[in-house]
C-alpha cells in the first residue's frame, strides 16, 4: 500500500509539470500576439481589411488543419462524456469558436482600418480584464474586493494610454471603430472563459471556426472587388493566420485546457504591453500619460496574478 505522503510529491509534480506547460503555451501565444497589431497596421495602409482578413483566416486554417490531421493520426477516438457546461447542444462549441475566433479577430481589424491601430489595439485587449471581473462573478473568488479594484485600475490604465497615446488626444477616429475593438475584447473574454468548460478539443473547435471565417471574409473580399497582394505582402498577410491567429489561438486553447482561466489569464496582459512597446518603435509615439496608463494595467496584472495564485494554493 502506498502511503499518502509518498503519493503526494508525485501529484505535486503531475500538477507543476502542467502548469509549466500551461505558462509555455501562454507565452508562446503572447509573443505571437504581440506582433498582431505591428504586421496588421502595414498591410492595412495598402489593403483593405476584408483581402486582409481572407489572407488570415485562410492561413489559420491551413494550420488548424495540420493540428487535426496530426492529432487525428496520433490519438484514437475517444468517447468522453460531457463535462461542461457549454456541452448543453451538439453546435455549443462551434458557437463558442466562431465567437471567439471570428468574431474577435473580424471586430479587431475593423478597428484596426478606422481609428489609431496603438489605442485600438489596447482597447481590444482590455480582454483580460474582462477574464478578471467574470472571475469575481462565475468562481467566488476569496478577494473579490481585490480582483475588482484590480480590474477597475487596469480599465483606468487603458484610458490613461488612450488619451495620452497620440498627440495627447482621447478617441480619434471613427466612434464605431471603438466600439468595435470593445466589442472584439468582449469576443475574447467570452471565448477565454469558455474554452476550458467544452468538452472538444482545441483543434475541433477552432478549425470550423476558421473555414467559417475563410468563407465569410472570401465573400466580403470578392465583393470588394480588389487586386490580390504577392510577394511580401502575401507572405506577412499568411503569418497572421499561421501565426497570431492560428499558433496563437491554439497555443492559448491548450494553456486554458490545462489551467483554466487563472494563471495563465494573467500572462494575457503582457500583450497589450508588449504590443503597443513594437508599435511605438515603429515610430507610434506615446506619452508620459501613456506610460502611466500602462504601469497601472501591469499592477493590475500582478494583484490579480497574486490573488490567483493564493486562491489555488489555498484550494
């Protein structure tokens, strides 16, 4: 018989094995996200965004297809049962990838084509902060009062680098182009919270999602009427699916899967950070508001970061 201390450390190492992995694909899916905003204002400024967004989605699925097929060779079927709560219908899934995928990335850059791509892009990654406040709501938290303060700062913080990100202006630009990176962050949140409550995999739930973006924005851009890009600009407008949208989605899909929306939600803040750092060398300019903002949304960052990590400890 095996005593219960000897079984213990093996536990304690089965969970700390997945969390690194968890952190890994997090931070994979962030470094690749952080180039977003920097290859999307380049090809939008020659593109429109519907020949822009074809170019993506058709590149995701390309990848979303090679995970499929490898994970279909690899592994046998399995016939899990239903474990969450999003498995209420046989389509559930497929909604919550077309919301997640979709809806994020087409709401994003349409952003991206009508104000400012620096503060569109830190208002569509309000995101995690969105993560935060359904944590206080969805998981009784044991510092409520914390994780919402935290998120109220970080909110703050993404107003401060609104209006001190350019020329020390708040809001230029197009208001629907606002409301639409507000809406992509709330597409986002919905689907990072989701995620890890279905029973399908990353990749079945992320493929029909993107060949339903393939045909969409294939429609949108045939309507458009536009000469296809080649060369250079066919290659950087690929990346984005293969990349941000396609490794990263997938990478962030496995974190979630295997820690849930706590830690590796956390990691997700270093995005609007890192992103917007490329954009200003790239001749973006930001302000000493700006720059507070940011300190702000990075200590909002670290309380609920900490609060999370007490949280499971505790647990």
């Amino acid at each position: 018989m095996v005593k219960q201390e000897d079984r213990a450390p093996n536990r304690f190492f089965r969970h700390g094995s997945g969390s690194i992995s968890a952190l890994v694909f997090a931070a994979g899916a962030v470094a690749l996200w952080s180039t977003n905003a920097l290859v999307g204002k380049s090809l939008l400024a020659s593109h429109p965004v519907s020949q822009v967004q074809f170019l993506q989605f058709s590149g995701a699925a390309l990848v979303f297809a090679a995970i499929w097929l490898m994970n279909r060779e690899d592994a046998p079927q399995r016939n899990a049962a239903p474990d969450a709560p999003a498995a209420w219908m046989g389509l559930a899934p497929i909604g919550v990838g077309i919301i997640g995928l979709v809806g994020t990335m087409v709401l994003q850059y349409l952003a991206f084509a009508s104000v400012p791509v620096i503060e569109a892009n830190l208002v569509a990654y309000t995101w995690p902060l969105m993560v935060a406040a359904a944590v206080i709501v969805l998981e009784n938290p044991r510092r409520p009062i914390l994780l919402g303060l935290a998120a109220v700062l970080g909110f703050v913080g993404v107003a401060l680098v609104i209006s001190g990100g350019r020329d020390q202006s708040w809001l230029r630009g197009d208001l629907v182009g606002y409301l639409a990176a507000f809406g992509s962050a709330l597409c986002m949140a919905f689907y990072s919270v989701m995620v890890g409550r279905v029973a399908a995999s990353p990749d079945r739930l992320l493929l029909p999602s993107s060949l339903f973006g393939v045909a969409l924005t294939f429609l949108w851009s045939a309507r458009d009427g536009v000469a296809w890009p080649s060369g250079t600009d066919l290659a950087l407008g690929l990346y984005l699916g293969a990349g941000p949208m396609g490794l990263g989605y997938y990478f962030w899909s496995r974190a979630l899967k295997l820690e849930g929306s706590g830690k590796v939600a956390v990691v997700a803040y270093l995005t609007p950070i890192a992103s917007t750092l490329l954009l200003t060398l790239s001749g973006e300019r930001m302000t000493m508001t700006a720059i507070a903002g940011a300190v702000l949304v990075i200590g909002s960052c670290l309380a609920v970061g900490m609060e999370r990590s007490e949280a499971e400890n505790h647990v």
